[in-house]
C-alpha cells in the first residue's frame, strides 16, 4: 500500500502474549466483528469524530477493543486512492463499511462491494447520486445520514450579508469533484447571490497551489468575503486557508465549527460529532442484524452557528447584535 496512505487498526487489548490467552480469549478475538472506516480526507482533520462514532457503537451495546474492532483507512484527500482502499476492505471481508463525511468514499465503497453493509454521512442527496433507491427504502446495501451542508450555501451568504451589508463581491472556494455535488453547491450559493442581487465568483481548487492562487485572485478582484464550501479535500488543507484568510485579512465563513475553532471568523453546518454519533448507532443496529436496505436514510438534525470575536477584532469588524444572538456558540 502506498506510503501516503495510512492505516491505523483498533483492535483488543488484551494482556500478557498471545500464547498466554486462554483458548476461549483467543476464540473471542478472531471472531470479533471488525468495522472498516474509509475516510477521504486526513486523520488530522477532525479527531474528536472518531470519539462520537464509538459514542454511538456504545449506546447499541458495542464498545471498541472489546466487542468490535475498528481499522481507519485514510486517502489524505488523493480520492483516486479510494476504490483500492475500498477494495482492500472488502478483501478483509469487513463486517461493515463506513464512510464519513465523503460522497466520493462511498460511491468507491458502494462500487466495491453490494453484500458488505456502506454506511455513509454526506451532504448530496443519495437518491439522485444513485445511492439507494429512496430515503425511506434504501433497497440495497447502502444507507446512512445526510448532514445537508451541501444545502446550506445560501444560509451561509445570507450570514455573510447581514455581517457585511454593504459587502457586493462574494467569492466560493469550491473542489470541482465530484462533479455532480460541486454543480449543485454552485447553482444554489449563486441562485442565492442572485435573489441578494449579489455577485459570486467560483473558484474551483483541487491542490495547494490552486488554493494560493485562489487567494491571490480573490485580492486582485477585491472580493469582500468569502465561503468555504464543505469538502473533504478544503478540509485536509485547514490549516492553510485559515493562515491565507488572516494573511488577507479576509472575512469568511466555513461549513464546520472545528475551523471557527481554529481561527476562522465563522461556520455554519450541521454539527459533525451528533453525525459521527448517528452513524455509529446505524453500524451497530447492522452488526446486531437489521438490513441497510430497511433503514431510513437519516438527516442531520443538528446545526451549529460559530462565531470567533478574536479574529472578528482582528479583521476590525463589529459583530452586530442579531448575529451574536443567533450563535451556537462565541469564541471570545
């Protein structure tokens, strides 16, 4: 397996050497059920997810290193890695399949494989992307949570707009791929320019340099704010857009809390540790035998608004009270 590809196993920790555990000990440990993550993006990226999955396990009975075993597969955002990372689980004979926060994980995982259970969390509609033949009826061996970010393009203008009323240029950092979901994220942020009489400059970025060459654009065209659209590839490159943000001394808005948490001015999005917690629930009604195909695809049900004051003092903008009375939570 490639070197930039890691993989990190949670498994028993039983004590003593192997050849001291008692036959029954050993019996109990090859059977156990082993769960397969295959995440798009990086381990960095949001580590508290993974304690809210296993949150979720617990509450159906499973608790990680004792009655299930956990591998993470990571593609650190190189999505042409993902259908032989999902291949090598379904090699592994995986008893479940999850994919988090990543249309593009689980469309690999849903290719590889339609007897191992894919449990998913993205932010496009399934049913149109062809992932299970209704939200109500999955039918096959997919199913999942949808968190709706994908959908929140507006609302997030909007919160941008009431911030900065007199601002006219918005700009969207977008990933081009898939293709389908970064189509449908960029008519709806610009059919919500449109109904603000707004303009909205796309910037589609794919790699690093694209991403410094987005910002450069955005100050050559004296873009007044930007959104940060949900991605698992932006995600792995945090730390660089925050760094470019404040370089620029630009406001901007991001899909998760994590990045106001950061440093970034502000995020709206469904809360990804309450997804992370649904779909562990949903994995261990699998493991306990229900069928992907009778489970109703679920929706995230709730939603953070975060807004950092520190870096709204450094970017010298006065927060207006409305705002402040709509977060969820303010970083002072």
């Amino acid at each position: 397996m490639a070197s930039h590809i890691r993989r990190r196993k949670f498994l028993a920790a039983l004590g003593g050497a192997a050849a001291a555990w008692p036959l029954a000990a050993r019996a109990q440990q090859s059977a156990m059920p082993v769960i397969g993550i295959l995440q798009a993006g990086a381990v960095e990226t949001n580590p508290h997810t993974a304690a809210a999955f296993r949150k979720g396990l617990s509450e159906t009975g499973y608790i990680d290193g004792q009655t299930v075993g956990i591998e993470y597969y990571w593609a650190e955002g190189q999505y042409d890695q993902l259908p032989k990372l999902a291949a090598e689980l379904v090699r592994r004979r995986t008893a479940v399949i999850i994919t988090p926060l990543s249309t593009a994980a689980t469309l690999a995982a849903k290719a590889a494989t339609t007897t191992i259970p894919v449990v998913f969390s993205i932010g496009s509609d399934p049913v149109e992307i062809g992932l299970v033949a209704s939200l109500n009826r999955p039918g096959g061996n997919v199913t999942g949570v949808v968190t709706m970010n994908s959908e929140l393009g507006a609302k997030r203008l909007g919160l941008l707009q009431e911030l900065l009323p007199t601002a006219t240029r918005f700009a969207v950092l977008i990933n081009p791929e898939p293709r389908r979901l970064a189509e449908a994220l960029i008519a709806d942020v610009r059919a919500a320019a449109s109904a603000i009489g707004r303009q909205v400059e796309v910037l589609a970025t794919s790699t690093s340099r694209e991403i410094d060459t987005a910002f450069a654009t955005l100050v050559q065209k004296r873009i007044d704010a930007l959104l940060v659209s949900p991605d698992l590839f932006l995600d792995t490159r945090r730390a660089q857009i925050l760094v470019l943000a404040a370089r620029h001394a630009l406001p901007v808005i991001y899909p998760h809390r994590e990045e106001a948490i950061a440093g970034g001015l502000m995020s709206y999005g469904s809360s990804i540790a309450d997804v992370s917690r649904q779909l562990g629930i949903y994995t261990g009604r699998i493991l306990k035998g229900e069928k992907p195909a009778d489970l109703p695809v679920a929706r995230a049900s709730k939603f953070e608004f975060v807004i950092n004051l520190q870096t709204a003092r450094t970017l010298g903008i006065e927060i207006p009270a409305t705002l402040l009375s709509q977060a969820d939570e303010v970083i002072e």
